[in-house]
C-alpha cells in the first residue's frame, strides 16, 4: 500500500498536475505537506505533536508563501489550471499518507530496506502505465543534457531522496521532517538567484528566514 501511495500515485499526481498548472500554484500547494502530515498524524494517534512543532509548521507555511507571492511570477487559481491544481493537492495528501503510515514499519526495516522494497513494487504500476507514452516516445530526439537530468532526478532526487526522507521520519518523526521539505522552496530561490541572476525580494528573503525559524522552533529540547 506505501509503495502504491508513495511511488506510484504520488509520481503520476506530481508529473501530470506540474503540466498543467503554474510553478507558483504548485509551489504554495506542496508547501501544506507538513500541515496534512500533523493532522494525519494527531488523527491517527501516530505522533505525539507539541507546541513547537504546530507552531513551525504554521511559520514553515507563511515563509513559503511569502517566498512564493514575493516573486514575480502571479499566483492565479482559475478554471484553466483547475485540475492541475487538483492533481497537485492530491500530492501532499498521499505524501503524508506515505510518510506516517511508514513511521510504524520504520521500526521493523532500515530506511534502505522500506526505500527498496516500496520503490520495486510502486515501479511496476508506473511503468504500465506508462507503456503508450513509451512506446510513442522518439527516442531518438532526446538530448544528452535530458537524460543526465533523468539520471540526477533517478538517483538523487528520488532514490537517495527517499532514502534520507525515511532516516528522518525514523529518527525525528514525521512532523519534524515534514517541516525540512520546505527548505526545497527556499533553496529553489536562493539557487536562481545565484545560478541564473534572478533577484530575491526582502519579502522573499523575509520568508526564508521564516522557515529557518521555523526549523529552530521544532529542533529546540521540550
């Protein structure tokens, strides 16, 4: 069920809502990924939640959202990326799924071990699935930089991504490393400011440290 959650379902929403929607949409929308993670958690008894963690992932958000709507791309909901939009709020709900339900088997398997076995059975489903758009593919039209993005996106972004996402959930809990997704956003910005002369706002930089604060707030000893 993990593997089908959090491989399958989740790659298909995320793949198929980015086409059609905004950046920034997506943007603010993946940032609830900590808000659902809290709520499934305190719902399901899976967690104990404190003060300082409800409290980051509240500031975690605003920070997003002030990184987001500080930039100049316009945040727009209408009826033209309705189900993209959609699509990319089912992410952070089967995100969340995935993770606290996988906070029990953590203590039976290594994060490597579950990262394996979820990612072997979610595979399956995905390639099925995928069998017309690869069949229709021109394989040879794709350039070289493509497939070195795929490889990084295979081996860092998903691989050795789950990996590390699992070790936090098994050592400081779901909510805590929920909280830590949000660096993506800020680390995005601070990536295009560098690499590619793109300007940070205040606001932008008011938002970042937000999520820095909000990591501070959760890290603290009760």
């Amino acid at each position: 069920m993990l593997a089908l959650i959090g491989n399958t379902a989740y790659q298909l929403f995320f793949i198929n809502g980015i086409a059609l929607t905004t950046a920034t949409n997506s943007a603010l929308i993946l940032a609830t990924t900590p808000i659902f993670i809290v709520i499934l958690s305190a719902v399901l008894d899976i967690e104990k939640l404190t003060s300082p963690i409800i409290q980051g992932v509240v500031l975690s958000f605003l920070g997003v959202a002030m990184i987001v709507l500080g930039s100049r791309e316009a945040l727009a909901f209408t009826d033209q990326s309705l189900i993209g939009d959609l699509l990319i709020v089912a992410n952070p709900i089967s995100w969340s799924i995935y993770t606290v339900l996988s906070k029990p088997m953590l203590k039976e398997y290594s994060p490597l071990k579950l990262t394996t076995v979820t990612m072997a059975i979610g595979t399956i489903p995905l390639v099925l699935v995928a069998i017309p758009s690869l069949n229709a593919q021109n394989w040879s039209s794709i350039p070289f930089a493509a497939w070195a993005g795929l490889a990084f996106s295979a081996v860092f972004a998903i691989g050795i991504g789950y990996v590390l996402w699992y070790t936090g959930v098994s050592r400081i809990g779901s909510a805590r490393t929920a909280i830590y997704d949000n660096l993506v956003t800020v680390f995005a910005v601070a990536s295009a400011w560098i690499l590619l002369s793109e300007t940070m706002t205040a606001i932008q930089i008011a938002g970042a440290i937000l999520v820095f604060v909000s990591l501070y707030l959760v890290r603290r000893k009760p």
